[in-house]
C-alpha cells in the first residue's frame, strides 16, 4: 500500500496491490503517484469537498481509540 501523510493533518491512500500479483512499481508510476499526492496534500479544503461531492475520492472514517 503507498500512502501520502502530511503529519497531523492529512493521509491520502493512493494505491494498494497484492505482493504475490506484482513484486513492486515502477519509477514512471511512482513519479506519477508523488504528484497525485503532492496535488492532493496540497489541496485547500474546498478543492477536497468538491472532489467527495463528485465521487472523485472517497473519504475513509475511522475512530479515534483512547490511551486509558
């Protein structure tokens, strides 16, 4: 799975693939990856909701687990 991360503020997943159907990308597809998450990290939060209202991504919930 590659993931971009922006600390604290954002996480976007970009592509996933079974280890057993492929060993790893190739350069050309990770360039290509580094700029989609470089348009999406970068993305103003208006850009993000027009994008969810579209269905041109799809937002993942999750909950917040507690240290007690």
């Amino acid at each position: 799975m590659i993931v971009a991360y922006r600390v604290k503020e954002r996480a976007v997943f970009l592509y996933a693939f079974a280890k057993n159907e492929r060993e790893n990308i190739e350069p050309d597809e990770l360039e290509d990856l580094r700029l989609v998450a470089r348009g999406w990290l970068e993305a103003t939060w208006e850009r993000i909701e027009t994008a969810l209202k579209d269905g041109a991504i799809q937002e993942v919930q999750h909950d917040e687990e507690s240290d007690a």
